[in-house]
C-alpha cells in the first residue's frame, strides 16, 4: 500500500474527538469560543446601537431597561461597545497568533530538522528574546514603533514566535529518525519537502494545542498594552480601554470599568478552557 | 555537576548579550529621530543636536551597542529627558518596592498553591476538584489590571478595609499582592496538582501506603515533596510573569515601583528610561531563572548533567 503522507489514521481521530466529546469543561470552552467568534462577526446586527454614538444626556447611567449594561462617560451604550469590542480582540489575537505560529513553527522545524549550528543559531536567537519577561517585550517594541493596533499586533506577534519555535523544535526531534522519515531520505526526497509534506503534518498536533492556549495570552497581552494606552486607541471601541477610562469613574459609576473585564475574562477562559481539554484529548497522560 | 554549572552560566552569556542587543537596536526602528521625539515639538536645534550627541544617535549602531554594553557595567544607562535624572539613579530608587511586593506575591502564591493543589490531587474530580480547576483557569483568565480595580472597588469602597492605593505598611501591600499573585496562583496550583497525582500513580507511594503510613503522611511527606521538584521550573517563568504583571498592578494601586515608572515612561515617551527599566527587569529575570536551574539540578536526584 502506497501511502504518501503520515498522519493520524482516521481510528485515533475518532478516539481523539470522543475524548473530547466528553470532557464537558472542554465544550463549555469551545461553545464560549463560538459565541466570542459569531459575536465579533454579527456585532452590526446583534449591537442595538451605534458604539461611537456619544449622547451626553445620558452619560454614566447605570444598566437600565434602554442601556442594557448602562453609558460611558459620552453616554455611549456599553453594551454595543463591548459587542464590537471583541472584533479588536479576536483581530489583534488571531493575526498576532498567526505570525507567531507561521514563523516560530517554520523557524522551529528547520532548526529541529536541520540542527547542529543552525539549530544552535536558531534557538540561540529564541532564547535572547524568552529572556525578557512577559509584557515588557511588547512594551520596548510598541514604544518604540508607536502605538497603535497593527504595531500591537507585531508586538505579540513576535513574543510569540520563540514559543512555537521551541514546540514545534521538540515535536520534529521526536520524529526527525523515525523509519518513515529515513524512508523519504532514502528515496532522495529533497529537505524541503520532508519538512512540509512528511513532518509538518505530524507536528500539527500539538501546535493547535498552543495555538489555543496562546490565543488566551494574546487576548490579555492586547488589553494590557492598551491599558497603558499603547495598543487599539481611543475612541475605537475596545474592553481594555473602556477599562483604563472608567477606572477613573470607579466610584461613582462601577459598572463602567468592571464590564468589560468580564467580556476580557469569559473569552480568555474560552480558549484556555478549549486549549486545555485539546490537550487532554490528543495526549490524555499528560492532562493538568 | 560543577560541568553542569559552568556550561549553564556560560550559555547565559550570549542570552544577556542578546538582550541588551534587542534593547538598544529597538532605538533603531523609532520612526523618524528619537532625539527630537524625545525633546517634543518645542525642541530647539541646538538640543536636539546635543541630545543625538549625548544618545550616541551620531554614532554608527555597533559603536552605540558596545558603549550601551559599557554604560551597563559602569552603572550607566543613559539620561532621562523627562525625570532630569539618571536612568541608574531612577530605577535604583523604585527597585525595592517592586521587589517587595513581588516577593510578596511569590510568598501568597506558594502559601495557597502548594497545600491547595496537593489537596485536590488526593479527590481527582472530585467537586472540589474541579471547583478549584475553574477558580484556577478565571485566575489565569482575569487581566491583571482588572482584578486590581475590582479589588479596590470591594475592598476599598465598599468595605473599607484597605487603602485604594499608595505606598505604606502591610495594609497598603496586600490588595496589589493579591492582585499581581491571581494569576500565578491559578497556573501554580494546577501544576501541584498535576505533579503530585503524577506522583500518586507510582511504585513507592503503595509501598508507603503498604507500609501502614496514613494518608496524610503518604500525600505530604512521599508526594509532595517529589511532586515539588517540577514545580521549582514553573516558578522561575512565574516570576517573568510577575515582573510584567508588576506594571500593571502598580499602575492600577499608585505602587512606587519600577511598574510605575515604567508608566510614566510610557506616557511621556521616554524611550531611553523604557530601555533601562526592561533591561534591568530582563537582566533580573535572567539571573533569576539561572538560580532555578542551579537548584533544579541540585535537589532533582534522577537527572544527570553532563
């Protein structure tokens, strides 16, 4: 039998989604995924009104019968702001994770596969920019480029990198000298196409895993940078700056700076919910 | 061992040389010229072409990087435009206070972590169990500025227990601690709680049981402290997480800490004083985690380091 690609036969993929079928804190998280998702899609349909609308009149009510979750300091409707916020979330999130995944695995292959001093260089190179800790990378960048949501996506985009550079390394070593790898060498099939066609698909795996997880991160790494107004700038609206402004009303109108953070907390726990019963599901021995 | 060791703090040399590589070379992609960007729009010439001067901006990339690296080891990381001071005098002043209530939090996390994730892992899906699992995951999912500000808005307004802000005793310390530590609670004590239940599932842990020890000694005395010794890695990235979380948290609660002059750094886009604030957290982080390794290689008796 000719087989020209080595990936998880159709049996285990079954196995895999049953057992996470059954993990319900896994579902609960896919199902939070998908109302995330279809939200930031709908949000001109599903919004009652204009997010930039300001109406001084009305401005920090609290949650009433015509503002479901009550106005901002221009009496702008929260509710529809948060709706449309979560297009700047899933934007920023989803094309940050992207480049950090398209070249940390391309980066992290070729150094697993390859090795010796490229993958020294490589991971050499990684390691330089794992040594920063969490945030302050993306503060040096974003302040040094401006701010602003496309040098915001940059930003995580490049703290990612390193992250699936080292999983996606370690997943092409576990395999790099099995027999179906050795059997494309044999036959002369060029470096290039063993990465793409032979071990690429078998790494994918675990990448989704992090790609999951990591989109979690994202989300909190974005409401953190314009928390310090480096990311998405006012007036687009965005939960972590409606944060960062209603935290100067706190006392007399609450509702404006404590909302949105559970719109920033339910999508983040989405994905790490979701992440984590994917890992479970492909890897049941190592479950957290 | 002692093999080990050089080799590891060998390695740390280029990592440390990295970093400071990608904190001057980030002047470089300041669009348009920092010094002017940096002095405002009401600069003169003339103090512009002084400030270039002084930021080696007339000097070609590598010149700059290796005097960076020499300002480093003479304690000198440049002038900042906005405080009138210098970058080493500044953060020397804040430092402290960021340690204390990093290592304040630390403390708070392994106080809760450590007996909460070994309790659960003796119930796996238990309720308590996967009540503790969903507090972990909402710990982990709340942004860090968020909690604070909710904090504050309980604690503070409404019940009055503790200052909104601001720097002091021991009242003024715990609301950011708590906040800075939510996170790494939550990340720390699934991963007791998965250590330990790996532990549980092996040979000498029945032949304690077999040997009559009860229960509580078997999970605190024979799994725990195996459980731990993964734990000790996790610890080290927490703290990078910490150090980041620290901006945050020290914004939101007016902390006199390097978070908040990193904040107002920010604000007034005093990018040289940015630079040496993230250099020297990167450059605490670093020595940090070389500490865990060390001690990771010093209490784990199954690997050996060559």
């Amino acid at each position: 039998m000719k087989r020209r690609r080595a990936t998880i036969s159709r049996g285990a993929r079954g196995r895999v989604f049953q057992r996470f079928w059954r993990n319900r804190l896994a579902l609960v998280g896919a199902v939070t995924v998908a109302v995330f998702v279809i939200t930031a899609i709908c949000a001109p349909w599903l919004s009652p009104m204009d997010p930039l609308q300001q109406n001084l009149k009305v401005k920090r009510m609290p949650p009433n019968k015509t503002y479901l979750l009550g106005t901002d300091q221009f009496g702008r409707d929260i509710l529809s702001r948060i709706l449309y916020g979560s297009r700047y979330a899933l934007l920023v999130s989803s094309l940050s994770i992207l480049l950090s995944l398209t070249f940390g695995t391309l980066l992290g292959m070729i150094a697993g596969y390859v090795g010796r001093a490229v993958d020294e260089l490589i991971m050499r190179i990684m390691d330089m920019f794992l040594a920063f800790p969490y945030l302050l990378l993306a503060i040096l960048i974003v302040s040094a480029l401006g701010p602003g949501i496309w040098n915001t996506i940059l930003a995580i985009g490049i703290w990612g990198v390193p992250i699936f550079a080292r999983q996606a390394r370690g997943a092409v070593i576990a395999i790099r000298d099995k027999e179906f790898i050795q059997a494309a060498q044999a036959v002369g099939t060029s470096g290039l196409r063993i990465m793409s066609k032979h071990l690429f698909p078998n790494i994918i795996p675990p990448i989704v895993v992090y790609a999951a997880l990591y989109m979690g991160y994202a989300i909190l790494m974005e409401s953190a940078l314009t928390f310090l107004g480096l990311g998405i700038q006012p007036p687009t609206p965005s939960w972590a700056e409606m944060i960062a402004s209603g935290r100067n009303y706190v006392v007399v109108a609450p509702h404006m700076a404590t909302i949105p953070g559970l719109a920033i907390m339910f999508a983040t726990l989405g994905f790490n919910l979701l992440g984590d019963g994917l890992r479970d599901a492909l890897d049941p021995r190592r479950s957290l | 061992m002692s093999a080990y060791f050089a080799r590891r703090i060998a390695l740390m040399v280029p990592v440390v040389l990295g970093v400071i590589l990608v904190v001057a070379a980030t002047l470089e992609f300041i669009p348009g010229d920092p010094a002017a960007l940096l002095l405002g729009q009401f600069a003169t010439p003339e103090s512009v072409a002084a400030l270039r001067h002084e930021l080696n901006l007339d000097q070609p990339f590598l010149i700059r990087y290796f005097r960076y690296i020499g300002g480093l080891f003479r304690g000198d990381l440049g002038r900042s435009v906005t405080l009138k001071r210098r970058v080493t005098a500044e953060i020397l002043d804040t430092l402290p206070a960021t340690l204390q209530l990093t290592g304040v939090a630390m403390l708070l996390v392994l106080v809760v972590s450590i007996p909460l994730g070994t309790f659960v892992a003796a119930r796996p899906n238990s309720f308590l169990d996967n009540l503790v699992r969903l507090f972990s995951l909402a710990g982990l999912s709340m942004p860090v500025f968020w909690t604070g500000i909710v904090l504050v808005l309980l604690f503070s307004v409404y019940l009055g227990l503790f200052p909104v802000g601001g720097y002091g005793g021991i009242n003024h310390l715990i609301l950011p601690a708590v906040t800075l530590a939510a996170p790494s609670i939550g990340m720390v004590t699934r991963m007791v709680r998965s250590s330990v239940m790996e532990v549980l599932r092996e040979e000498y842990v029945n032949a304690a049981r077999a040997k009559g020890l009860g229960e509580r000694v078997v999970l605190f005395k024979h799994a725990l402290r195996n459980g731990l010794i993964p734990v000790v890695t996790v610890l080290g990235a927490q703290l990078g997480q910490m150090l980041g979380g620290a901006v945050l948290t020290e914004s939101v609660f007016a902390w006199p800490g390097l978070g908040r002059l990193t904040v107002h750094a920010i604000f007034r886009r005093d990018f040289v004083l940015i630079q040496g604030v993230v250099l020297v957290l990167a450059l605490i982080y670093i020595s940090v985690n070389l500490f865990v390794d060390l001690s990771y290689a010093l209490i784990n008796p199954r690997i050996s380091y060559k």
